[in-house]
C-alpha cells in the first residue's frame, strides 16, 4: 500500500470543468433543436480534428511569435508546431482551402466540438468549452449574412426563448474600420491597436461606457479603482480619438460608406423575411472581438433577466455571434474566397437556458435496480434474466453489482433516484414471484408513518408480483410516476 505522502492530489486543472449526466443530457437536448434547424435550412455535418498545425490558426493566435501564448501548443517528432484549435472557424477554413475543388460552392455546413484556450481562467471563463458553428462560403452578397442573422433567431425560438426576450444584433466592421481610419489607425503596422479597441468596445454591455472609455486609452482596473485587481492594458487613444469611437458607438452616426449600405441591404432582407420585427436590429455597438472579420458582424444577446453565478438578477447578455470572414479561406488559396458563419457558446446558452427553465432533463428515468439476495451464480442468472426483461421492454435497468447488503443496496438506488428496486430473496424465488419497491411512492407513504414497527408492517410503496409479471408491475409504477410528474 502506498504511503499517504505519495498519493497523487486529486485536483481539477484551473480553467476546466467536470460535466454532471445532468448537464451532458441538458447539452444535448440543446444541440438537438439547433441541428434541427440547421438541418432545415439545408446546411450539412461535418467534423474536423481538435488539433491543427499552429500556423493553420493564423490571425487566431493572440500572438504569433510565441506560439503557447493564447493557445495549448507542443511540438511533433518532426519538429511542426501543433495547436488545440482555438475555435472551429479556423479549421473549417483549412478543410475548406484543403478540399476546395470537390466541395459544392456555395459550401454550407454546421460542426459542433471543444475548444481550447490558454489564457487566464475567471468567473465564467473557462479554457475548454463547447461551440456550434454554422458557415457559408462561397458566397460574397450580404444575402449569405442576412441569412445567418435570421438563423439564429431561429434557432432562439427553437429552443422556447420567445420574441422580446432575445434580439439578433447586426453590424458592420466596415463601418467601423472607417472610424479607425479616421483616427489614424488603419494599415498593417497598427493591427494590434485596432484588435485591442476591438475588444474595449465589445465589453460596453460589460463595463458601460466609462469602462469602454478607460480600455480605450490608458487600461483599466478590474476593482475599478488603481490597484484594486488585474490591470488591462488600454488601446492608447487621445482625448480625440476615444471621443469619435464612443459616439460612433453610442450614436451609429458616420458617412455613408460600403459598410453603410450593406447594412440598408440586410435590413431589407430581413425585412421581406418579416424578421423586422425586433428579432433582428441593427446595431453601431457590435463589434465581435476579432481581427479577422471584414464585412457584417452579428451577436445573439438574450434580453431576459437571468440569476448570474452569485445569485443576483441581471440581463444576461450575449450567447453566439460570428461575422463575415473573407480572409482565413484565402489565406491557403492567395485567391479571393468569400466565407460567413456564427457561432453559439454551448455552455453559456445552455446555463442560460436551464436557468429559464427551457432545458428540462427531468423526463430521463434513472435505472430499474435489481437487488442481489444471493449471490450464487444461478442466483444471479435469475437476477440478471429479470434485467434483460425490463431492458428489452425499453424499461433502463441494472442489476446490482456491489458487495453490500440489502439495506445498502436500496441506499444505492436511492442516491441513483431509481424509481423502484426489485427484490427477489430464497423465499420468494420458491414461490415464483418478487417483491417491487415503488421508492418514489414509498418516500411519500413513510412519510406519514412515524413508528417504526408500524412502517415495517405497512411496508410502504411494496407489492408482491408473479414474476412473470415484473415487467408489467415497473411500467405500471413508471406510468403512476410519470403521470404525477406531469400534473406536478
């Protein structure tokens, strides 16, 4: 037996969470809905590696010259870097670049899948966690856009968040590129500049305005005040320049530009669609935090007032996004190649969505037990015969496979929430029957019965069956069940 100092801790990585049957079911009735109405507006699966070569994530990496800052990196035998991807976006614009000339253009596909990030963890920030990403490419009208926006308001009402309590907010980069111009910050040389007011401005639901207007020049303290936790290192903008970027913000106003129009063009489409009916808005606010976008951008915020992770009632913000991205799929081919796509953060929509109470997994039964009395092998034929029963009825089942007694076999099924154990002892195997323990009904019965020899004479949520019966008797207490589930 190892000594006590060399036991390995048990402790989670910082950053990362263990997921619960509850919340792996929650996720997947979620993606569900979503694949259904990817599916009907005719975009296909498909499935990249999680890892990539690190120059394949291109403008993903936060910075490119150290190649394990932002993302998880190490090196092959052959001395290649190689990244955890740090979203889908990336790798579908390689398969894409990689495979151009088989697929069908327009290239419409959806992809679901972990991502990866290396950078610090926080309260609700996290280095793995889910997306699902939908993607046209090969199409360069803003119709391609539009489309996306009015799909994820779509998918919003597909999983029962009703009208009024989520909005699509669309934008465009090049709108705002021509602000940042005006403020002498466009070309290559001030692309790290432009990517940190980027990133300012897509805090304003976060921070407010004078949050925005503090990353915006000098940085800002996470407490709020000098000193007072993690400092953010600001874009650096004069008095001038923070005043433009913070009322083209607030305001939207600005010259007409390519930017300008295409929007009048999206609002159009939405409009002709019946979408213009507060599902989808334009709004000068959106920016989407990444360099790599050129033309609209668009964000899924969810109006409704949701308990955040302290208990306290608040609005609670965005849970998908995405935008047009010209650029990554060219990259590989050095020729123009249109792209589009969004995506919606998995963990944060489905925390959104069980909060709300749209995401109910109380329909998944836990398992039938089958208590071991004895523990003969013909016994325990006959125990895992009644297991094959109930399994091949649809009914989930399990025989117990412990080594403890009666008392804590039925202990067993009740930290499962198993709706009935069935019991078959010497006694009752003579006379060919078994005895079923409604443990639902049971809870309630004992409830009310304070004597103990009184509970063990009532025997509370107990029948005897002939065995032939079993399978009958549990699909009669699940129905009972069930039906008081319903009305409850």
């Amino acid at each position: 037996m190892a000594e006590k100092s060399e036991k390995t801790k048990a402790r989670l990585p910082r950053g990362f969470v263990d997921r619960s049957a509850e919340d792996i079911r929650a996720v997947e009735k979620m993606t569900a809905k979503i694949r259904e109405v990817y599916e009907l507006c005719g975009f296909e699966p498909v499935e990249q590696p999680l890892i990539e070569y690190t120059d394949a994530l291109g403008k993903f990496l936060p910075d490119q010259d150290r190649p394990n800052e932002g993302v998880f990196s190490f090196q092959d035998d052959d001395d290649q870097w190689l990244s955890l991807r740090y979203d889908l976006t990336a790798p579908t614009a390689r398969f894409v670049a990689e495979n151009y000339e088989r697929l069908p253009k327009p290239y419409r596909s959806y992809r679901s899948g972990w991502v990866f990030r290396n950078e610090k963890p926080g309260p609700g920030r996290f280095r793995q966690f889910m997306q699902f990403d939908a993607d046209t490419i090969g199409t360069p009208g803003v119709a391609a856009d539009a489309e996306m926006a009015m799909m994820m308001a779509d998918v919003m009402e597909a999983l029962g968040i009703k009208r009024g309590d989520y909005v699509i907010r669309v934008n465009n980069r090049k709108v705002l590129d021509g602000v940042l111009e005006a403020i002498g910050l466009g070309g290559d040389e001030n692309a790290g500049r432009r990517l940190t007011v980027l990133r300012a401005i897509d805090k304003l639901d976060k921070f407010g305005p004078e949050g925005v207007r503090l990353l915006l020049g000098a940085g800002r303290w996470d407490g709020g005040k000098e000193g007072e936790g993690d400092f953010t290192k600001g874009a650096g903008l004069d008095t001038a320049g923070i005043a433009k970027v913070l009322a083209y913000v607030e305001t939207g106003e600005i010259e007409n530009n390519e930017g300008v129009e295409e929007l009048g063009q999206i609002r159009a489409l939405c409009a002709a669609a019946g979408y213009d009916d507060g599902r989808v808005k334009i709004d000068p606010s959106v920016v989407r935090g990444l360099e790599y976008y050129t033309g609209p951008v668009y964000e899924a915020e969810l109006l409704a007032e949701i308990p955040n992770e302290e208990g306290k009632i608040v609005r609670f913000g965005s849970v998908g996004g995405g935008g047009r991205y010209d650029g990554l799929v060219s990259r590989f081919r050095g020729e123009p190649v249109p792209a589009t796509g969004f995506s919606i953060g998995v963990s944060r929509l489905t925390a959104a969505l069980k909060a709300l109470g749209k995401l109910d997994t109380s329909d998944v039964v836990a398992p039938v037990v089958v208590l071991v009395m004895d523990k003969d092998t013909e016994s325990l034929g006959r125990y895992q015969k009644m297991v094959s029963s109930l399994r091949k009825a649809g009914i989930r089942a399990e025989m117990y496979l412990g080594g403890a007694g009666m008392k804590a076999q039925i202990k067993y099924a009740d930290r499962r929430g198993s709706p009935a154990v069935v019991i078959q002892g010497g006694n009752e195997r003579a006379e060919g029957v078994v005895q079923i323990k409604d443990l639902v009904e049971g809870a309630r019965q004992a409830a009310a019965i304070a004597d103990h020899a009184e509970y063990k004479e009532a025997r509370p949520g107990q029948v005897t069956v002939p065995e032939a019966d079993l399978v009958a008797e549990v699909r009669k207490i699940l129905d009972a069940q069930k039906a008081e589930r319903d009305r409850g």
